[in-house]
C-alpha cells in the first residue's frame, strides 16, 4: 500500500498537463501512486497525458489512469479518484496547477510528526492580471473551529492543500455527490471536519502549491457570479443542513455563507426567484458585523430588507 495517493483530475488540460505532470515526477518523496481520472476531454488530454507518461517512466509505474467514455462532472471525477485511493493519506492536485518538489514530502513528514488526520499547506494563486495571492493556511485551536472558518469561507475550502487520512474518507464516505460543478470540495471539507473521527489537523505554513486561475476549461469551474453558481451553492447549502449536525457557532458561520448567495442572488436580480433565503430573521447587526460579507454585500442585504 503506498503511503500517499495523489489524485489528479484532468479536463481539457492539454496546455497545461506537461507542466503538472512534470511537477508530479520532480517530487522528493517515492511512496506515492498517481491517480489520473481524465473526464473525456476535446482536446487531446489523454492522449497527452499518455505521452508523457512515456517520457518519465519512473513515474508511469506509480500511475493508474481512469478514463471516463462521457464527460461525467467534475463531482464525479473527483470521487472517482478517492474512492480508488489506496493510500495512506490523499490529497489532489488539479491538471492546471502545479506543486513544489517537497509538496507531497512536507505534508507526510508533518503528518507523521504530529499524527494529524489533515495536514494543509500554503498556496500561491496565480490571478488573470498576472498578480499572486497568498492562501494562508490559518490556525485554529478546534475543530469546530476549522468547521466554523470552513462554513463561512474563512478558509479556502479546495481539496489540493489538504492531505487527507484516506481511512476516514472511505470509511465515512465522504465523497462529492453527482452533479455539482461547484462545490463539491466544500462540501467535502465540511463534512469531514464534522466527522468525529478527524482528531487534530495540523498545519505546514508553507507555499507548495500553485493554483493557477488564469486557465479556463479545466476540471474545475472557475467562472463566478453565475446563475449556475447559486444552483450548485444552494443544493451545498441544503446538504449540509439535512445531513450535518452543526454547534451553535458553526451555525452562525454557515449563516454567513448563506447571506453572502443571498446577496449574489440579488446582485443577479434572482432574490424572488425559486433559491430565494429569507431575509425577515436575519438582524442588521448580523449582516454588518461580519468578517466575511464585502461592503457592497452588506449593502445589497441592507436594502434588501428594507425594500422586499
């Protein structure tokens, strides 16, 4: 059995796949397999895929390629991917992305050390006008803790900085659920840290993960502020209030999150519209004294609970 499976979706990567495969090949820790799940791409990804993979066979003989004949989602292919993990730990690493050569042995060697459930690191993302942003990973003294900043956005809520224990997620289940081009991490992030087999999470404060989102056609959908965005965060919003049991301050922090697609509902001129959150119950106070609500947010909310 290997000590890390590192799981890699692939959609439509052509351009990007040598750079993240290469990166994949340079790592300074051997025990690893590489799960490739390729959804059926137009552009020739497996077949570069393929290729490459020819070039480095030190790493075509830890690699494992599940090929999808349809393109299935990237839910799907992400669970794909983790319910064929045999390692250890897991933790994913998008076709468009790249990591440092001490990514997967930090996180290990970290795990290890502090027999930590999940370990995240650091990232560096790679912005449209050239800029970098820091993705910090913040400390919290609980779990509860790291739930409340998971539900409110605090934290970055992707799956590619956090090396799981693979032993939780198979035996608890915790996979993304069919159909979701948005936040099927999130929702996986959230119910495994409200999982009470997941004892202490742990943290490297280092950038050894670069998330690129200037490209467009990956596995994940990075166009915001849609339509399909409100759809995929109200069917996560629904799941987590039918399927987890929640603190009194991991309810406040889902709330946030609610009040934030509220707002976007508006923004988009959808607040009487079959996803509407009801606004009457919410106080003024709560809305402007969040930490995690934009200005232009907070007043979106404001008014709309004056004028509807």
């Amino acid at each position: 059995m290997p000590k890390v499976s590192i799981i890699v979706p692939v959609f439509n990567a052509a351009a990007t796949l040598e750079r993240c495969v290469g990166s994949l090949a340079a790592q300074l820790f051997d025990d690893v397999e590489v799960i490739f799940v390729e959804d059926a791409s137009t552009d020739g990804s497996l077949n570069k895929l393929k290729s490459l993979l020819k070039s480095l066979p030190a790493l075509a003989g830890k690699t494992r390629i599940i090929a999808h004949e349809t393109n299935l989602g990237c839910a799907v292919t992400r669970r794909d991917g983790m319910q064929a993990a045999r390692g250890q730990y897991m933790i994913h690493v998008d076709a468009d992305d790249w990591v440092e050569p001490e990514f997967v042995l930090s996180l290990y060697e970290h795990a290890m050390a502090t027999d930590a459930d999940i370990v995240i690191c650091n990232a560096e993302r790679l912005l449209p006008n050239g800029k970098k942003r820091l993705i910090e990973a913040q400390k919290c003294n609980t779990i509860d803790g790291y739930l409340c900043r998971a539900l409110s956005g605090e934290i970055h809520n992707c799956l590619w900085n956090k090396l799981i224990r693979t032993e939780i997620i198979h035996q608890k289940k915790i996979y993304p659920i069919d159909g979701l081009s948005m936040y099927e991490d999130k929702m996986v992030v959230v119910n495994l840290l409200s999982q009470a087999e997941v004892k202490k999470v742990s943290l490297v404060q280092r950038v050894l993960y670069h998330y690129d989102n200037r490209v467009s056609g990956s596995i994940t959908n990075k166009i915001r502020g849609n339509n399909e965005e409100i759809v995929a965060a109200r069917t996560y919003i629904d799941w987590v209030e039918n399927n987890i049991r929640l603190s009194e301050a991991a309810q406040a922090a889902h709330r946030q999150f609610k009040l934030a697609v509220t707002a976007l509902q508006i923004r988009l001129s959808q607040s009487k519209g079959e996803f509407v959150l009801p606004l009457k119950n919410v106080a003024y106070g709560e809305i402007w004294s969040s930490t995690t609500l934009p200005l232009h947010y907070k007043s979106l909310l404001t008014l709309a609970k004056l004028f509807y």
